[in-house]
C-alpha cells in the first residue's frame, strides 16, 4: 500500500498558488468566497491575498466580479444595513464601524447613512432611526431586564445594552427612560389589580354589601 502523501502546510499552498498564472483560477476562488454571502471588495482582496494569489490577478478578479455586478460596495453595504435594522438592531456609531471594518469606502457609508435617515423622515409621525432600532433592541431584551427589579439598575442595565451595540448617548439615555418607565407601569397596574380583588378572588366592586 502506498504511502500517503503529507498535507501540504499553509506556507506551501501559498507558494503554490503564488506560482498560478491562469486569471480563471483566482476568478474561481473569487466566486467560491462569495457562495455563503455578499462580500465586500475589500474583503475579497484581503481573502485571496492572504491565500496567495498574486496582486494583478486579484485586482484583474476583482474587476471582472465588480463588472458582472456580483461585488457592489454600495449594494452590499445597503444589504447590511437594512439586515441590521431587521434582525440586529445596531446604533449609527456600531454600524458605521462595522462598514468601516468590512472596507467599504466611508463615503459611501456616509450616503447609507443619510439614505437610511431620510427614509424614516419620510415618515411625519416616524422617531429617530436610532431610536426606533434602540426601542426594538430593548423589546428582545425585554424578559432580562424585567428580571432587574431596581428601576435604576435596570435602567443602567437598558443603558449599557445599547451602548454596546453602537447607540449615541442621547439615544441610550431616551431609549432606556422609557424601559425604566414603562416597567414601573407594569408594576403599578399589577398591584393594583391585586389590591382590587378580594381574598376569594372576586374583584371588589363585585361583593355583595354587608349588614
């Protein structure tokens, strides 16, 4: 039986592929990278220069990709943001920095941006963007932070949830009164609805008078 032969390591499929001279090639691992999702130029670059791949048939990829529309920093920067707002509500700092990450030009995060604030102004009886997005962050945390039974700490907890996820202080500060708020409510309305029955449980207005 023959000897099988030794996983090539990193650094020699680097040299391997640093020896490729055929653009279909890169062009194929390009196009493989983007099978799960949209990326963004930059990270295709960083990905197929990391595995190798020599600069001019990167860029000559990435220039063929950007022509058939499968690489679009614009389209992919939208897509992430409206991604966000739907399922992963982030604050303007937080995705701001997320683009920034992903290599997308800060131009065109700043027209995102914008795009992504007039569209809820279109609305007159929309709030703030972020504050939209923050209320909707603090409505999946809702079981959690009702568990905090200080209005304070609760609060601070509500603070530092959407701190976290890339939320500017006015925004944490409004966003988190109102949990604060809002709770208080809840707990006064369920006292009072115990307060209202009588032991037997019927409500008190429902007893029949005595003497």
């Amino acid at each position: 039986m023959a000897a099988r032969r030794p996983k090539a390591s990193f650094a020699e499929r680097r040299e391997e592929r640093a020896a490729i001279e055929d653009p279909a090639v890169v062009l194929e691992a390009a196009a493989r990278f983007l099978e799960a999702r949209s990326r963004s130029i930059a990270e295709v670059r960083r990905r197929l220069g990391r595995a190798g791949y020599r600069t001019e048939l990167v860029e000559a990829a990435i220039a063929r990709l950007t022509e058939l529309g499968m690489l679009d920093d614009e389209a992919f920067g939208r897509a992430w943001v409206e991604s966000r707002d739907r399922a992963h509500p982030r604050g303007e700092i937080a995705l701001r920095r997320e683009l920034s990450l992903k290599g997308v030009d800060r131009a065109i995060v700043a027209d995102l941006l914008d795009e992504r604030r007039d569209a809820a102004g279109a609305d007159p009886e929309a709030i703030g963007v972020d504050l939209t997005a923050a209320r909707r962050l603090l409505a999946r945390n809702e079981r959690a932070l009702r568990r905090v039974a200080d209005p304070r700490q609760r609060r601070q907890r509500a603070y530092a949830l959407l701190a976290r996820h890339g939320f500017d202080p006015e925004t944490c500060r409004e966003a988190s009164a109102g949990v604060a708020a809002a709770s208080d409510d809840a707990a006064d309305d369920a006292a009072d609805r115990v307060g209202n029955e009588s032991p037997d449980g019927a409500a008190s207005e429902d007893r029949p008078d005595e003497g």
